[in-house]
C-alpha cells in the first residue's frame, strides 16, 4: 500500500427520522441546481426569457433521470434479466444505476419540447446549457467518491484511492488503492466547463456549436478514463460498451462541430420570438458625439471665445453690409 493516498469515507448513507438521505442523491441534486443556475445566467444574456428555460429544465431533468436509468438498464441487462434475476428491480432507481449519455439523451428530448412549443431555438438553448450540464456532471462524481465505486486499475501513485475491501472486484481484494477515475472526470469536465464558456465567448459559438464542443470533448475524456475502469462491464471485442458510446459521439458531434463551423457560423438572429437580435446589437455602430469645440483658458461656457467673429462687433450694423456676421459663429 502507498505511503500517500486518499481515503474513502467511513459511509455514503445517513438516516434521517428513519429516512436514508444519500450522498449520492444529494450530489445529483446539487448538481442540477448548479447547472440551473449558469444555464439561466447565459440564456438571459443571450436574450431569452428566464421562464423558458426554467420550463424546460423542468421538463428536462425527469426525463434525463428517466433517460440514465433505461440506459443502466440497457447496457446491463445480466443485473435484472435472466435466470434467478428479478425483472422488476429495474424500476428500483433508489438502488442506483444511471448512464449519463441516457440522461443527456431524454433531457435533449425535453428541452426540444419545450423549445419547440416556446418556439425558440433548440440549439441555442442547447448552447447555453452545456457549460452547466458538464458543471452539473463534474458535482455528481463526487457521489460515486461516497458510494466507492467506479474507481480504476490498482495503482500506488500519491493520489490513489483507497477502497475498501468490501467494494473491491472479484480479483482485487488483495489491493488496497486504485486510480481515483471519478476525480480524474470531475476534473476534466471542469476543465471543459471553463474551455466551453471562453470559447463561445471568444469565437461567439452559437447555433449549436458549443453544444457540439461539449460532445466533443466529454467523450475524449470519457474514452480514456473509462479504459481505465474496472468494474464489471459488458465487454466487446476487448472494449467496454461505453466505450464504443463514446467513439461514436465523438465522431458524431466532431463532424457536426466542423459542418456548423463550416455552414452555420455566429451566433443566432434571435434566440426567441421577442428575444432581441444578438448579431444587430454587435454590428449596431455606437452612437456619435456632437463635437464641440471646449472653452479656451478660463471663459465660461456658452459665451463666445475673443477673436471668434471675422470683424470687430459694432453698436448698428451696417444695412448695406454685403458680407453678414459667420453664421457658425459661437457654434461646437
């Protein structure tokens, strides 16, 4: 065992007046609410209305955990299907087992709804909430710390974790301290977060761009840091199934983040009915100064500089006076 580790806490359920309260669950919770949070604070700064998008993460967040666990279910059926297995423990979400790219899936499905209903852009709601989404991704694995789970190959780096022996793997019980994988992804996907909001602000990513960049780079990190995992997984070709979930979404979302950049470039006209245009305001020159010419030396403003008539003032002007007083006399 390394000198140097970090500790797995002492338990990840507490009981209150005789109801467990998980640390699991209450850092999902946490999550949601943060990614709430920046994703309304980038939607009202794009313009859109605060009640749209509370709508649709409202929508979006049960279909999301809806999503995660019918992709638990799907990509470990051996845990409720087959002999000796109960079929219906598949509903018993409070036992855990939630995929991430089902949640994003649904979720997707509930902001479009909404959108579509609202009739604002999908895409530009898509764009605003990726930086919390992943922020939001980056708080819940801090519940699989509690949970001690999800944790990678044995190692005796500094920064290894220690498992307890009662949630070590079949094959490992001799090993004390593992690859923290979920502080390597939460770490990641704070950096992704940070890279996502200074890119859509620098290159003014919009009409999905920044979406696509996160579904970029969430399956780069994802891809690695799940090879370094090992749980029980279904398997293919000596790849986990999540692992081939990642290859195509990154794929997928480079090849539409290279055709928006190539066909959709800036930021939308307008990201709701009534929401005003973002590429007018950018383009909308500011407005010009009258310039004024400012008092010489010490006279007061509004009384007329010496020398600033072509001649000497006289008591009666002159009634055959061709040539007039300058009329920009005593003008900025």
């Amino acid at each position: 065992m390394t000198e140097f580790f970090i500790p797995s806490p002492s338990q990840g359920t507490w009981y209150l007046f005789g109801f467990p309260v998980r640390a699991y669950a209450l850092c999902i919770m946490v999550g949601i609410v943060v990614g709430w949070v920046v994703g309304s604070r980038r939607w009202a700064a794009r313009g859109g209305r605060p009640e749209t998008l509370e709508t649709a993460v409202l929508v979006a967040v049960p279909l999301g955990i809806v999503g995660a666990r019918i992709y638990h279910v799907l990509t470990d059926a051996q845990l409720y299907f087959g002999p000796g297995r109960d079929p219906v423990r598949a509903l018993y979400i409070w036992e855990g087992g939630l995929g991430i790219f089902g949640a994003v899936a649904l979720g997707a499905l509930g902001v479009w709804l909404v959108a579509r209903r609202r009739g604002a852009s999908f895409l530009a709601m898509a764009d605003a909430l990726a930086p919390g989404l992943v922020l939001a991704q980056a708080v819940g694995r801090v519940g699989n710390y509690f949970n001690q789970e999800l944790f990678g190959a044995p190692t005796t780096l500094p920064w290894a974790l220690e498992i307890d022996e009662a949630h070590r793997p079949t094959g490992y019980t001799e090993f004390a301290t593992f690859h923290p994988t979920f502080l390597y992804e939460l770490l990641w996907n704070l950096g992704v977060c940070l890279l996502l909001i200074w890119a859509g602000r620098r290159f003014r990513l919009g009409r999905g761009k920044t979406f696509a960049l996160y579904v970029v780079l969430y399956a780069l990190g994802r891809f690695w840091i799940e090879a370094l995992r090992i749980d029980p997984a279904n398997e293919f070709g000596g790849l986990r199934l999540n692992n081939y979930t990642t290859l195509v979404l990154l794929v997928g979302g480079l090849l539409w983040l290279v055709w928006l950049l190539r066909f959709r470039p800036g930021l939308e006209d307008s990201v709701e009915p009534g929401a005003p245009s973002t590429d007018a305001e950018a383009e909308q020159p500011a407005p010009s100064r009258a310039v004024r010419d400012e008092p010489a030396g010490d006279e007061p403003a509004g009384e007329e500089p010496a020398g600033a008539r072509s001649r000497p003032e006289m008591d009666e002007p002159e009634e055959d006076a061709t040539d007039g007083p300058d009329p920009s006399a005593g003008r900025g």
